[in-house]
C-alpha cells in the first residue's frame, strides 16, 4: 500500500517541478556526496521574518540537507540521512539553524554565525562548499536571505566497518573528546539471516537515566522525504489554485484537474502520516536494554562486536559507561 502511495503522483510532481527553479549545491568529497537543496526557490525574495521573535521560522521552498555520514555542525551531531532545516530564535533572541532528521529523533540546533550584508541578494542563497585544512576538510554551510547571512563549519565522521560472522556492522570514528548527546545515531547493522536485514542503531538515555539501544527501520526516513515532497506538491497546488479563484488566467480544465490532484494528495498525506506513526509507534522499533554489568567509561564513543553464544553482542563505550547489548540471529 506504502509503494502505492509513494509512485502514485510521480509524474505530476515530475511536471510541476520541471518548472520550478529549484537550486542544488553540492560536495562530492571521494566517493561522498553531500548536499543542500532549496526544493522550491522562491523567484522573488520574500521579506524576512522579524528575528526579534521567538520562534521558527520556515524557509520559502524548504530547504533540505542530505549527508551520506555524520558531520558535527559547531559542535551539534547530525546523523547521516536527510535534514528539513529552519532558523529558529530563542527566548534569549538567538539564532541557529534547527535541523528535523526525516530519519526520526528529535530536533537538533545548530549554532551559525550571523552577519549583515551591504546589499540584500536577489534571490535565497543556500550552498554548501568544503574547505582544506590542516586537520582535512571542513564543509561551510551558509544561508543568504535578503540582507541576513547565515553560516557553521561541519566536521565530518568517518565510517567504520566491523564484520563478524553474519554480522555486518557500520559505525563511525567519533572524535577522541565527543561527546554522545541522549539520542545518538551509532550506526547500521545488518545481518545475512532473518526477515529484517538492516536497522539503523541509536543510542539513547531515557528519562530513568538507563542507556536502551534503539534498533530502527531505515525505511522511515524514505518515507518521510515522501511526505515532505508530497507537502510541497500540494502546497503548489493550493496556491495556483487560489490564483485562479481570484481571476487569474487558466487553461482548459486546468481548475478540475488541480482539485483532483488536491484530493489526492491530501489522502495520501492522512496514509503516509499514518505509516510513520505506525513506526515511530513501534511496529519499525525494537528497543534492547543492557545486559551484564555496566564496565567503566572512558571519553569518546565507541562501538564494537563480539561473538556471543546466542549471535553477537554490540558494545557501546562512552563517558556514560560500557554497556553491552545481545543481538538476536535475526538482526531485527
């Protein structure tokens, strides 16, 4: 049924965004790709949002970071995968860059600094650049709206592979003063036997302080983006619709065709929110609790396997502590 949903509109969403000015920058560092995207670029710069104000304010056309690993922005980790971004204003009138994993987790803040351009640009500027340094390179992210110029500094996490036996495990070289926040994406694993191959890890803290390994279905993030392209379709749709409510010009049929097209959408926005309330409920979680005594810690973040009688055990090392976790033979 999910499939269904997520081909059904394809190619209308294909005719309406071939023309749309959409802008893309990208990074491609060896064999990594990494991207900021303004899905919908406004042609004309709307004002800007009075940032006196708490709150979070949206960019026109969305904006969308997409890492194939973790980077740690000003020092906020945000786990490979795709990133809708805001600008957000504390109560202590603050501003940074608030970043929604489509993954799922909870929302992450980014500092930026903030600067003041003589001229406000023409258009919203969103790109994404890397500069070399003596400690490798560093990718710049900077956001220009009208005269308001937004930019951090991401360090990069490399990737890690452990294997044993069925066991495939990804995880990723944290640097040595890292420090886990209490919703941490570790990794993937994935085992050759089974039902349910490949899961995302997260490490969490709940509230009673107890680590709980989190074991995620990765299709959540897919359809997640589903959504959120699908929102922005329909949002498309509305406002050219309004348009020609309000006399505008329109082809034949053009305002029957965009009422199917609305009712359409919004039914399969109720079927996708559904599904990922399904998996956030649950039905894509499988939680493990630490098994054995907790060891020492040590600063950092590491995680390793070993073989165990009943599969492979996964240990996560941090400040917190070691803590060991049984893995099932079917990996889910």
């Amino acid at each position: 049924m999910v499939l269904a949903i997520l081909m059904g509109p394809a190619s209308s969403r294909a005719q309406e965004t071939s023309s749309l000015d959409a802008q893309l920058s990208r990074v491609r560092l060896g064999a990594l790709v990494y991207s900021l995207q303004l899905p919908d670029s406004p042609a004309v710069v709307p004002a800007l949002p009075d940032l006196t104000r708490n709150g979070v304010y949206e960019l026109p056309g969305g904006l969308l970071l997409e890492l194939p690993l973790p980077v740690i922005w000003s020092g906020t980790l945000l786990p490979p995968g795709k990133h809708s971004l805001a600008i957000e204003v504390s109560s202590r009138s603050v501003v940074q860059l608030l970043a929604r994993p489509l993954g799922g987790g909870p929302s992450l803040r980014i500092p930026v600094v903030r600067g003041i351009l003589d001229r406000p640009g023409e258009r919203i500027l969103a790109t994404l650049s890397a500069v070399e340094g003596a400690e490798g390179s560093q990718l710049v992210l900077r956001l220009q709206w009208g005269a308001l110029l937004l930019a951090c500094q991401g360090q990069r996490v490399a990737v890690e592979r452990q294997q044993l036996g069925d066991w495939i495990l990804d995880t990723y070289r944290f640097p040595a003063h890292f420090s886990p926040p209490v919703h941490c994406v570790i990794g993937v694993i994935e085992s050759g036997t089974g039902d349910n191959h490949l899961r995302r890890l997260v490490f969490t803290t709940s509230a009673d302080g107890l680590p709980r390994l989190r074991l995620e279905d990765p299709t959540r993030e897919r359809i997640a983006a589903a959504l959120d392209e699908l929102v922005r379709s329909l949002r498309r749709s509305q406002i050219r619709l309004r348009r020609i409510e309000g006399g505008a010009d329109a082809q034949a049929g053009e305002e029957d065709s965009l009422r199917r097209r609305i009712d359409l959408a919004m039914q399969q926005r109720i079927a996708l929110d559904e599904k990922l309330a399904q998996l956030d409920a649950g039905e894509g979680v499988k939680v493990l609790l630490p098994s054995g005594a907790p060891g020492a810690g040590s600063p950092g973040l590491r995680v390793r396997m070993e073989t165990s009688g009943s599969g492979a055990k996964l240990f996560v090392e941090s400040a917190r502590g070691s803590f060991q976790f049984l893995l099932t033979d079917s990996g889910s």
